[in-house]
C-alpha cells in the first residue's frame, strides 16, 4: 500500500504531515519506494528517517528561544542579513541530520524538487514574477496543481537526498528546494539560480514514477476540496489528504515554536482520523476509472 508519497511542501505546516505520519506509518507498516518532496515537505520526509519528531519541535524551541523577530530591519544599518531565516534553517539541517546522515542510505528514494528559473528573466526579475504567479495561484486560484510558473518558463529538477555525499550537500539542497527570497537568498545549484520548488508545483506529482497504484499525497493547505479525495492520474489513484483546518502556524514564522507542537498533534488526530476512513477511501479509490 502506497508504495510512493507525496511530501508537499509548506514551511511550518509540514509538522502536520510530521505527526500523521508519526500516527499513520506504524499502523499500516508503510514502506514507499519512492517520496516525493517540497522544500520544507522534502526536509521532513528526511527528518523521519533520520531522527525523532519531538526531539526536533525540543530543539527549535531551544534555538529559536532568543529570536524574538522574524526581520530585523536594524540590521539594514549594519549591512546584515535583515531575515533570521537561513542561517537559522541551515544549522538546524545540519544539526537536525548530524550523525545520523547515513541511515538515509537505507530510507526510500526521496526526490527534491528545486525550480530553476525562465532564461529569459535575470534573477531579480524572475523572482519577482515567481512569487507575483505563486500567490495569484495560492490565494486566487487556489489551485491544487499550479500552471502560471511553468508557463512563464520555471522549471524543475529533482534530485535525490541520496545523491548527496555530505550533510552539508543534503542541506543545500533542501535549501535550494526552500528558496523564497527574502527569507533566504537567492541560492545556485551547480552555478545558475534557484527557487523553491513550489515556484513549478507545491504538491510534487510530477516526481512520481508512472507504475500503477495508489499514491500518498499529503498537502498543508486548505483547498476547496473534500478534506480526503482520489484523483485517477492513469493506472495510478493518488489519494490526497489536507488538514482538518487550518494548521496554526504560519510557514517562515520563527518567533512561535511552540506553534509547531500544535501543527504535529493536529496531524496526530487526523491520522487517527484518516486510518477509519481509510477502507472506504480505498474501496472509492477502486472503483474510480
């Protein structure tokens, strides 16, 4: 069952996918070949192979005890970076993976995506144009599988966490995979730039092997959907599940990490909620040509 999953990505709000997961895997036994990630979705699908949830939400509570902002506009004065943001998020990838990068060996494949950019826009333009078309699709079209990105040239790449020889290559992806200026630079990958692969698509289907089945997605958003619904792609049924509200964290808020155990235990409850639904869903999901 399952044998690929869809990790979407969503800053913060992946803790929901982090404790349905922690709720749902153990009881169906689940063991993909295959997970598809999305810059924040992508580094907690490595995090569960490489650590313990809680021990994380305890360590961002430690670190993020003194950040009190998420932009210190002071620092523009100073010629610093004005936004927490990256140096935070890339010691805690470090710290986060630390001695346990090797079992990654032994996990599924997991595939992250980056965007790489329209060649006919230079950076700064087509950051701009990228995050102008990705909330016109977040908050106006709320669309589950975006299309303003690819048609202005964005483009993805995905790469596997297994390719990755050192911790600090696996962060630099996941980074490259969350790059959302102003929060982070704008980062390079193999010299030419980057943005979060949710520039082409938040929820990472296109990564998927074509083999039938049924598929995982788990998103972080609220769409204008059943909350649990099947989608035919094929001889595949992708079995998309959302939160049961809206997950009380914002995604590059860096002051609330108490918020973060408040997102986990919501995907907690409707794991649970998803397992006794989960029969029927599957029965639907069969009879779906």
């Amino acid at each position: 069952m399952f044998d690929q999953v869809v990790f979407a990505g969503g800053g913060n709000r992946c803790w929901w996918q982090a404790g349905f997961w922690n709720v749902v895997q153990p009881e169906l036994d689940l063991r993909p070949r295959i997970i598809a990630g999305i810059s924040a979705g992508a580094a907690t699908a490595c995090m569960l192979y490489t650590n313990d949830a809680r021990w994380v939400m305890r360590y961002y509570a430690d670190v993020l005890r003194g950040n009190t902002k998420n932009a210190y506009w002071g620092n523009l004065l100073r010629r610093q970076s004005v936004f927490p943001h990256y140096r935070i998020y890339r010691q805690a990838l470090l710290d986060i993976f630390a001695d346990r990068f090797g079992e990654l060996a032994s996990a599924p494949e997991i595939r992250i995506g980056v965007s790489h950019l329209p060649r006919w826009l230079g950076a700064r333009s087509a950051v701009a144009a990228g995050l102008i078309a990705y909330n016109i699709e977040k908050y106006v079209r709320k669309a589950l599988h975006p299309t303003l990105g690819q048609a202005l040239g964005f483009h993805p790449e995905f790469v596997t966490a297994q390719e990755c020889a050192t911790i600090e290559d696996l962060a630099d992806l996941v980074l490259q995979s969350s790059s959302t200026p102003p929060f982070t630079p704008i980062l390079r990958r193999n010299g030419r730039p980057v943005l979060d692969g949710g520039m082409v698509d938040n929820v990472p289907v296109s990564a998927l092997d074509a083999s039938p089945g049924t598929v995982l997605v788990m998103v972080t958003r609220l769409y204008p959907r059943e909350r649990m619904f099947v989608v035919p792609h094929g001889e595949q049924r992708r079995l998309y599940v959302q939160p049961s509200r809206k997950v009380p964290i914002s995604s590059w808020d860096y002051t609330s990490p108490s918020q973060m155990e408040h997102a986990y235990d919501l995907g907690r409850a409707d794991g649970e909620d998803f397992l006794e639904r989960l029969p029927r869903l599957l029965d639907t999901a069969s009879h779906i040509a």
